[in-house]
C-alpha cells in the first residue's frame, strides 16, 4: 500500500491498541465485582465503571479515527490491502459508526445504572423479591431501548431487537432465529417425548454423594489439567475464582474463569468448569500475531458458546472422555470411588425439564433458550414491560417445558443477563449449540477415531482441529460465514437434532 494509506492504517491500529487495552482493564473490574469486591463498594464501583465507559466512549469517537478511516477508504491504494487489513478496517468503522452515534451522557448513564441493577439483582434474588429489582430493571431497559432506536439506524436492521442481536451475533436476525429456533424447538419436544416414555432411565441418586468444597476445587484443578487450561504452571495466563453466576473473563494472555461450588452438587461445578474453560481456551487461542487488532477477537458470542458447549457436553458428557478422566478424579476425591462409568455416564446425562437453565440437561437447555429469546424480541418491541415479565416467563415455562414456577428467584431473577444489560445475548447460546453440532460433523469427518482418541485421554487432534478452523479465524469473518467456511454449509440445527438422537437412542434405549 501507499505510504499514506500505510502511515494512517498505522494510526488507525495504535489507536485500536490503547482501546483494547482499556476494555481488558474494565473487563477486570467487572471481574473484581462479581469475585472480591466488599458489598458497601457497589457505589464507587458503578461511578468507576461510568467513568471507564466515558473513557471508551471518547476512545471510540474520538475524530481523528473518522479522518483516518476517511483517508484509508477513499485512498486509490485501498483495494491493494490485503483481507485481514481490509477485515480491520471495516471493524473499526462498524464500531466507529455505531459508537458516534450513541450520547456519551446514555453510554455512561447505562453503565452506572448496569452496575447498581446488578447489585439490587443480587439482592432481590436472595430476599426472592422482584419488587425489589424492577424499578431498576425498568430504568435499563429504557435506557437499553433507547440505545436499540438509535443502533437500529445506524446498523439498518429491521427491528431494535435486531440491533441488540448484532452487538452479540453479528448480521444475525430476529426473523432467522425464529426459523432456526422453531425447527429446533419442534425437533427438542419430539426428542423429549421419546425419552420421556424410554425404558432405560438413569438413577441419579449416585451424584448426591456430599463432597466437600474444598476437595471440589482439587477436582476442577484436575479437570482443567486434563483439558489443557493452565493455572498452574510459571507461565499459567488463567486461574479459576468462585462466583455467584459463573462466568469468564480476560484477553490473550490473562483469561480467568469463575465457577460455584455446591457441597451436595459435585457435578454443578464439573460442568461450569468445563464449560468456562471452552471459552477459556477459545480465547487464549486466537492469533498472537494478531493481539490488539480487531481481527484478533472471538468471531461472535455464539461461536464463543459453541466452544464452551462442545468441551462441556459434546466432550465433557461423552463415555469416552470419563472412561479415561473419571479414574484421575477418582484419585483426587475418594468419595467417588464407589461411583462405575456407565452409570455415572448415564446420570450426567439425564434429561429432565427443569427450571433453571444453567443445571438444564443437552437436550431442553435450548428451549431455555427460546423462551428467553421469544421474551426479549416482546420486549424490545414494546409489546410487553418489565413489571410483567414474571408472568410471561412462568407462563412460557410451563407451556414449553411443563414445569410451575413457585418464586421469581428460580424463575425471571435466575440470570445475571437482564440485570447487567445484556439484551440480545441470549440468542448466542442455543447458537454456540447448534455451532457446535455443525462443527462436530466436520471433526467426524475429518478425525474418523475421534472418539477413540478421547478415551485414550488424548484430545490433541480435536483441540489441534479447533484451533486450526475457529481459534485462527479470530473474527476475519462474520459467524453465518466462518460456519459456512467450516462446514460447506449455512446455519443448520438438523446436525445438533442427529447428534442428541443418536446420543440418547443409545443411553435411554429407544
């Protein structure tokens, strides 16, 4: 390229650097809140985290990167870049664009009121009370709303819901979603029906083994070893903390995971664990050469959740991964010696409708899902307000997954999302599953003994397989068409539907 268009795409990126480097340290603030901070700080810490946001706001808006992207676009020398300038270049204007077009007084306003709602969520959840929490879940949702309007515009979607999608999954829609999620709802019910009425049903009663809290953080610590999160070793970039809603956090090379220990509940953590530390190792597996440069990010949050689902059930649920890992965990916490494979396979397995979606089993975890995504398109579009959300929610679960909600605790506060502003996030997870079953059919077919080589406890050639055609893209493509690139094949759910048929004909014997 020109020196000019050289001179100012390196402007473009050094300014792109401080800015990433901003959003990791706010990325640990946030993580700081929801691990270590004393309760009475949640006031210093919302005006701290408005203030960041202020910071990044300007950042992003800052004119000198409108002259620059103005000067690289109209260049003649433009089309000699190659595609990942190209790719950088267009994501530095997408959020140029949408960043300028936001008030830094409701960007600074949302992430005060972010903070303090989450706070009051945690509090309302404890007391079960939604009184409680919905004068400032109305607050965000308006001030969310209002960003929605705005982004709508300058995103040109059809919906404001849609522009809230795009922040998660970009270029993805209300309308594909409906079908998407309508054929994977119809072929969920159908499955569940099945097992329903199977003769083979799992006894659970062996996960109720009591084992300590102290012993569980010995079992995540091997498990992650196992799977290759270092948190151990000099050069460890991970660690893994305790938190109320289990989450991870980080860039590169400082990606920390969180999880909750529950005494009577050993497999809750073994699943949070492994599911953080697929995110974990999504992260630490992007480009190092590309580190600071937009390219250099996770494609998507649902591409992010399909590799978190598939460590966590398409691997972490499998015969095979237990026939070689149960024995090591077995070492680390007697009181699971007496514990035989199949029947435990059998019982991390069950499937059966329940009320919170985070302990909800690989076949109705996605119509969690689609209530949630079916409540906030209503939301957002103004056909129904916070003060109801309750009572759609509760209606919705017993409708699609038969279950009766006795209090808002286990029903409309169970998720952090809402409360910290998250609107359009949701859709992200049934994705990352429907991701993940597509990205399996390419493992098959490109790792014929992939299953053999999981019960030997080698997971190289599959981790070797992901990084090669997810870590390495970074986000140079959008998620519809890294999919494609990967699999030959667009936005599908009939592999996950083939996938979770296959598994559970087999352990439910129908």
């Amino acid at each position: 390229m020109s020196t000019n268009v050289n001179s100012a795409y390196r402007k473009l990126l050094a300014k792109t650097k401080d800015l990433l480097v901003l959003q990791s340290a706010e990325g640990i603030v946030h993580w700081d809140m929801e691990t270590m901070m004393p309760p009475r700080a949640v006031q210093l810490r919302s005006e701290q985290l408005a203030l960041l946001s202020r910071i990044q706001h300007k950042m992003s808006t800052d004119k000198e990167i409108g002259k620059l992207l103005k000067a690289i676009l109209e260049s003649p020398q433009y089309e000699k870049l190659n595609v990942i300038e190209k790719r950088n270049v267009q994501l530095i204007k997408k959020n140029y664009d949408e960043q300028t077009a936001l008030p830094e007084k409701l960007v600074a306003e949302t992430a005060k009121q972010q903070a303090i709602t989450v706070n009051t969520w945690k509090k309302a959840k404890a007391a079960r009370n939604y009184a409680l929490l919905k004068p400032e879940l109305e607050k965000l949702v308006g001030l969310n709303r209002k960003a929605a309007e705005i982004l709508m515009k300058v995103k040109q979607t059809a919906t404001p819901y849609d522009a809230l999608i795009d922040i998660f999954e970009p270029k993805m829609t209300t309308a594909t979603l409906t079908t998407v999620f309508d054929k994977l709802q119809k072929g969920l019910t159908a499955l569940l029906e099945k097992i329903r009425n199977a003769p083979k049903q799992p006894d659970t009663g062996i996960l109720r083994i009591n084992v300590p809290v102290e012993t569980q953080r010995q079992i995540a610590k091997t498990l992650v070893e196992v799977i290759g999160y270092d948190i151990a070793s000099p050069n460890a970039a991970g660690r893994i903390d305790e938190t109320e809603h289990p989450f991870t956090s980080g860039y590169y090379d400082d990606v920390r995971i969180t999880t909750h220990y529950y005494a009577d509940n050993f497999a809750s953590s073994i699943f949070s664990v492994l599911h953080e530390a697929g995110h974990a190792l999504y992260e630490q597996g992007l480009p190092q050469e590309w580190k600071y440069q937009p390219v250099g990010s996770p494609c998507s949050y649902g591409i992010h959740e399909s590799q978190s689902r598939f460590l966590e059930n398409i691997i972490g649920r499998s015969r095979e991964f237990w026939s070689n890992t149960l024995p090591k965990l077995q070492k680390t916490a007697p009181a699971l010696s007496n514990l035989e494979l199949d029947p435990f396979v059998h019982a991390i397995n069950e499937v059966k409708p329940s009320k919170i979606r985070i302990e909800a089993d690989e076949v109705t975890y996605c119509i969690h899902i689609i209530i949630r995504f079916h409540i906030e398109s209503k939301l957002f579009a103004n056909e129904i307000e916070v003060n109801q959300l309750p009572e759609v929610w509760n209606q919705k679960y017993k409708e699609l997954l038969g279950v009766n909600i006795e209090n808002d605790t286990e029903g409309v506060m169970q998720d952090t999302h809402w409360a910290s502003g998250y609107y359009g996030y949701f859709p992200s997870y049934a994705l990352g599953n429907i991701y993940s079953g597509q990205m399996l059919e390419g493992i098959k077919n490109d790792i014929t003994d992939w299953r053999n080589q999981l019960a030997q406890g080698n997971l190289k050639s599959i981790q070797h397989w992901m990084t090669e055609n997810v870590h390495n893209q970074g986000n140079l493509h959008d998620p519809t068409e890294l999919i494609k690139k990967i699999t030959g094949k667009k936005l599908d759910a009939e592999p996950l539907l083939a996938y979770l048929n296959e598994k559970y004909s087999t352990l439910y014997g129908f």
